[in-house]
C-alpha cells in the first residue's frame, strides 16, 4: 500500500471532511508522490507541472482553492515529518 493514499481505516475519517478538502488533500498527495518519485535534476519542472496539473483538476471538479508550490513546500514538509501520513495536511481552519 502507497502512502501517498488514504490508507483503508481512515477512510471513515477521511469521508467526514468536506468534500471539497477531500478533492483538495487526494491533488496534494499526487504532487507530494510527483515530486518525490521525480528523477534526479528535475524535480522543480515536476513541480512546476505536477501543480499546474493538479490546479486544472481543481478546477474541473469546481473546487475553489489554488495550489501554490510555497505552500506546498511546508505542506510536503509536514506530511513527510508525520511519517507521510495524510492527516497531517488537513486544513484545521
């Protein structure tokens, strides 16, 4: 099983966000695997592409947020120091 999925026994957990931060925390994890499976002198034109990808999905499903790589840097930090445990990038607000 990939961390960068929401792992079978939080799906529960995961269901009770608001759709829209569900949307937003799967396009995230598809940067985070993006960029850390990117080869070796590439990885700020995966950045650059993962998250112009991951915004135009974004906005097909009408999801009002637009991904930034600065704050996805701190982001990526975070859920890498959790041990890449997707909860720890849920937006807390």
């Amino acid at each position: 099983m990939s961390t960068y999925h929401i792992p079978a026994g939080d799906v529960e957990a995961f269901a009770e966000l608001p759709i829209g931060h569900q949307v937003e925390l799967q396009a995230m994890l598809q940067v985070f695997w993006r960029v850390d499976h990117a080869q070796h002198g590439t990885t700020m034109q995966v950045w650059h592409e993962a998250i112009r990808d991951a915004n135009a999905y974004l906005e097909a499903r009408g999801v009002e947020c637009e991904f930034r790589r600065r704050t996805l840097y701190g982001l990526r930090k975070r859920f890498h120091d959790a041990g890449q445990y997707w909860a720890a990038c849920v937006d807390r607000r």
